[in-house]
C-alpha cells in the first residue's frame, strides 16, 4: 500500500450520477487486486475531512479505473474532477477476492447490483485468465442504473441483466437471475458486491444451494487501513461474531462468516 | 540554521513536540509501512482495557463540517494481547511509546497499570479519563474534579512511570479540572478529548450514530481546544500537552503559543497517514521561516490581543 498523492485522471466517463475515472498510478496498480479499494480525497481543503473509500474497477496497464455513484457531498465533489487533474489516492487497499483456488474450468457467477458492479469487471477479467467460465449477472433499479453493462459484453464477458421496473434485460431482482442461473446450471463460486438487502438475499441462496460466495461489503470509512475501527461489521470466525474492521480483514468476507444486521 | 525541535516534558524528553494521538493511530503498526515511529516525538496507542473489548455497534463514524463525529467505544485487545504481539514489534522500530490507559472502574485503571509496569518499552501512561463514549450521557470521571483528582493519586501511586491525564473538553471550569489533575500528582495533563456531540438525519429523525451521541474531532474543533489549552495552561505548573484539530505544522504552533509544551496529532492521521512527521517537518520551517531558534520558545507566549483579521 502507498500515497500517490497526484494520481492523473487520463479518462472521464459519466451517466447521469455514476463515474468512471481511469487515473495513471503505476506504483499502486503494481500491487492491486480484484476486491481492493482506494481511499480517494475529493478535495484539498479540510471540509470534506475524509477520504473516500472507492473500490476498483479495472486495472488497465499502469492505471486504475474506479466506478462510483454519487452518493453524498464527497462523491458529488469527486464527480466534478476533469481529465488531467491529479487526484490524492492511498491505495491499494483491503484484502480482495480470495483466488487461491484452482478455478481453471471452473464456473463463477459474479452478482452486482448498481454501483456494486464496480469491483466484478476487475474481476471477471481475473477470473477468465485463470481459465474459469465467467457469468456475470448485473441488477439495478432501471435501465439507467446499469451503465457499464456493454463494457462487460465488449470484453468478451458474458452477461445478463435485470431491472426492477423491467427496463431492461429480466424484470425484477438480480437475485432472481440468480435463481435462474443456478436452476440451469449449478455454479462452483459466487461473488456478490451490492445493497445490504441484494447481498444478504444472495448470500441466503448460495447457502441453500451450497455454493462457496464471497461478499464484498460497504462501509463507511474513516481511515481505510486499521487505524480508526469505524467500519467494523459483525463477522463470525468460530468465535459467535465479533466486530471486525472491514478495511483490514475484508471487504471481502466468506457469506457464511458475515452476521447481517438484524439477524442477530 | 536548522531549528531545534527537541522537547522536554521534564519527566520525558522527545525528539520533537509531535505525539500521535490515542484513539487515532491503532497500536501504531498500522503506520508502519507509511512512516518511521521513531521519527515523532511519540505516540500514545489506542485505548487499553484490561480485557478485550468489543466497542459500540455500527454506524460509528459521521462525517460533520471539518470534522469527524466517532462512537468507537473503545474496542480494542487488552493488556495481554497488546504485550505479546505489539509491544515487542514498537520496541524493536524504536517508538516512544504511551500506553492510554481505560477503565470501567478505578480498579481496573489500577490493574491496567500494574500489568503494564511490568513490561519493558513505555515511557508513561495516558489516564483515559474523559472518553465520551462508554458510559451513558458521555460520564467520565475528567467531569468532576474531585474525581479527577482521586482517580489521578490512586493511579499515580500504583505507577512506577509518569502519569498524564487526559482531559475532557466536556466541562464548566477546565482550569478547575487541571488543577484538580495537577493536585492528584499527575505529571502532565493532555487536552482536549472529543466533544459530546449529537448528529441527527432530519428525514428520518434518527441520530446517525447507533451510540447516539459521539465525540467530535478535526479541524472544526480547534479554536476550542486553543482556547482550554490557553486556561489550562495558566492554571497549573505541570506540562500541558494540547491537541485538537491539528493538521499542520502551523496549528501546532498555535498550541505552542497558547502554552502547550507538547502537541497531539489526531484525526489528520486518518487522512493523511504520514500527518505526524509531515506536521513536524512544517513545525520545522515555520520556525526556521520566523527565526524562532528553538521550538521550545514559542511555548506560552501569546501576546496581547486585538490582531483579528477578516479573511479575505
């Protein structure tokens, strides 16, 4: 992990509120995994005070490219950055996706919803070059929420999508392409990055069906790196569940060890 | 000429007047691979119960304007964990390292304290007396001076090293409270904790952190731990450490100036990981920039007032 403290944007793209920035970091992509995140600092004065947790959506040579949504002031003000403007990045951060498996002809079913999508092309894209046969299925409320969809199908990944207005693709949940999906033909893995609701939904049919998922969490962050223990989320690791930092130990988490709220 | 940043705490002499600040710099590790501990002047380590300690439930953190709201409640591993797997490891990259020392109760400041006067590697202790977050209402016993001053001897008598007390800004009279510290034997005193804070979203009418209430930090606090630096300082002979919302160099002037012979770096170490060493570098030119021969020199030496400028 490393401050790059003027990372460039060498690429701007947006769709009503979500934003792809593609920034040249050629230490920080040396080490980067599908999973990681950068903390971003969307100013330079002290208000916003903290940086923002973004997570990685491609790695393309010595630049990364983050994919988010506008969700509050800090991505509002990192929405309005331009190409050749340097941005302040610590990263990369968090352990990712776990690929130590042997995934060579396995099949992966990768399930986003909305701006959950930004960590599945890295991804996708890690999967396939270690020879599984990649499926991802990419949920949002409308058509506009699923921007980068021909992204995924220009790259050669196959894709289906569902909206809950019926906009596009499937209508209804994501997790009901994902029902569909395995009724056809049973997965070996699962990856899973959206809304609580979407992941917890998700992360109920891979148990059902005993499939192996990994859930990529959000959190707030203060920090990014262990200092503050803000982020922290129940995790069970034989141990009833404790709070643990989602910086450190994830965001990524087997599905069985995460202990959703109100579950309790 | 480079300016001399050496500090001396009269029971502790530092390599320059930057500390990390408790509560914001985890067990120091974490900054490792950011930054050389021993290139600060110190750093006070997360918050230690005798025990584990599992914290407040999340939403923890809220972001407030130049500043950081936080209910963490002091999770953290305890005593034992903290001498067996982080002590070794602060000793060996060389930190001046301050335990901040937690309690439910006297005693257990007490325990905490007996425990690690038995371990090698520390300089002194932080008395957490003043977190916000672990009782209900943000009661802590730097509220009253009579308890600041009980708890402090008790402490001071079991400890073999120096105690510094941190103060809550959550308070009526801080000179009262310092001096109640300075009554109690304490060899510094630290301020200011966070301040008891409420935030609220209106659409839901709901606090935003699951605590309620938290402590608010960052920049948006500064002009106020100044100002209880500055009455702090004026009440007691002991050495007054100052923090809040320091981000750079020129801040931590301010909290010289204002009679702090020593400064905390809190916050800004979430942002900028490297913020302790970067602080001491501009503590550095701001002296060398003003002529100031020693940093030790700028410690209590307010003039009059009357010098506000309108910002432009």
């Amino acid at each position: 992990m490393r401050q790059e403290p003027a990372a460039r944007i060498a690429l701007r793209q947006s769709w009503d509120d979500y934003v792809l920035l593609r920034l040249e970091a050629p230490d920080v992509a040396a080490e980067a995994r599908p999973g990681q995140f950068l903390m971003v600092r969307v100013g330079e004065t002290l208000d916003p005070l903290l940086r923002r947790p973004i997570s990685l959506h491609a790695r393309e040579g010595g630049s990364l490219e983050i994919f988010f949504q506008v969700a509050g002031r800090g991505t509002a003000l990192l929405a309005e950055k331009e190409e050749g403007e340097t941005l302040d990045i610590l990263g990369p951060l968090g352990r990712g996706f776990d690929l130590e498996a042997d995934f060579h002809g396995r099949r992966a079913v990768l399930v986003g919803g909305g701006r959950g999508i930004a960590p599945l092309f890295y991804l996708g894209r890690e999967l396939r070059a270690k020879g599984a046969d990649v499926k991802v299925l990419y949920g949002g409320r409308s058509l506009r929420d699923l921007p980068v969809r021909d992204k995924f199908a220009a790259d050669g990944l196959d894709i289906a999508c569902a909206t809950d207005d019926g906009s596009f693709g499937r209508p209804g949940f994501v997790t009901g392409l994902l029902e569909a999906e395995i009724a056809r033909r049973a997965p070996d893995a699962l990856f899973v990055c959206g809304p609580d609701p979407m992941m917890r939904a998700a992360a109920g049919i891979a148990a059902a069906g005993r499939i192996p998922a990994q859930i990529s969490l959000e959190s707030l962050m203060g920090c990014g790196f262990g200092a503050c223990w803000g982020c922290v989320k129940r995790i069970v690791r034989g141990d009833g569940g404790r709070w643990r930092k989602i910086c450190e130990d994830g965001p990524v988490f087997p599905a069985g060890e995460i202990l959703w709220e109100g579950a309790e | 000429m480079t300016p001399d940043l050496s500090t001396d705490l009269g029971f502790l002499k530092l390599r320059n007047p930057i500390l990390a600040a408790s509560g914001t710099f985890g067990y120091g590790l974490e900054f490792t691979q950011f930054m050389s501990l021993a290139a600060v002047g110190g750093i006070v380590v997360k918050g230690l119960y005798y025990g584990p300690r599992e914290g407040n439930p999340p939403p923890r953190l809220v972001e407030t304007a130049g500043g950081l709201i936080n209910a963490i409640g002091l999770q953290g591993v305890g005593v034992e964990a903290f001498a067996a797997d982080v002590l070794p490891k602060l000793r060996a990259a060389e930190a001046t390292v301050i335990a901040n020392v937690c309690g439910a109760d006297d005693d257990e400041y007490v325990r905490v304290i007996e425990f690690l006067d038995r371990q090698e590697g520390l300089a002194a202790y932080e008395l957490n007396i003043s977190c916000p977050n672990v009782r209900r209402n943000g009661l802590c016993p730097a509220l009253r001076p009579e308890t600041t001053r009980d708890l402090v001897a008790r402490c001071k008598a079991a400890s073999r090293r120096p105690i510094i007390a941190k103060l809550s800004p959550n308070v009526t009279d801080i000179a009262e409270i310092a001096a109640a510290a300075e009554a109690g034997g304490a060899d510094a005193v630290s301020l200011i904790n966070t301040l008891l804070s409420l935030a609220i979203d209106a659409r839901t009418r709901r606090p935003r952190l699951a605590n309620v209430l938290g402590g608010l930090s960052g920049p948006a606090v500064k002009p106020i731990a100044l100002r209880m630096v500055y009455q702090a300082a004026a009440a007691v002979r002991i050495p007054v450490i100052g923090l809040g919302g320091i981000t750079s160099g020129e801040d931590a002037a301010e909290f010289l100036i204002a009679g702090a012979r020593a400064v905390e770096v809190g916050t800004a170490n979430f942002v900028d990981p490297t913020a302790t060493v970067r602080i001491a570098r501009e503590l550095s030119e701001f002296c060398a920039r003003e002529g100031i021969a020693r940093s030790a020199d700028l410690v209590g030496t307010l003039g009059k007032g009357g010098h506000g400028t309108l910002a432009r």
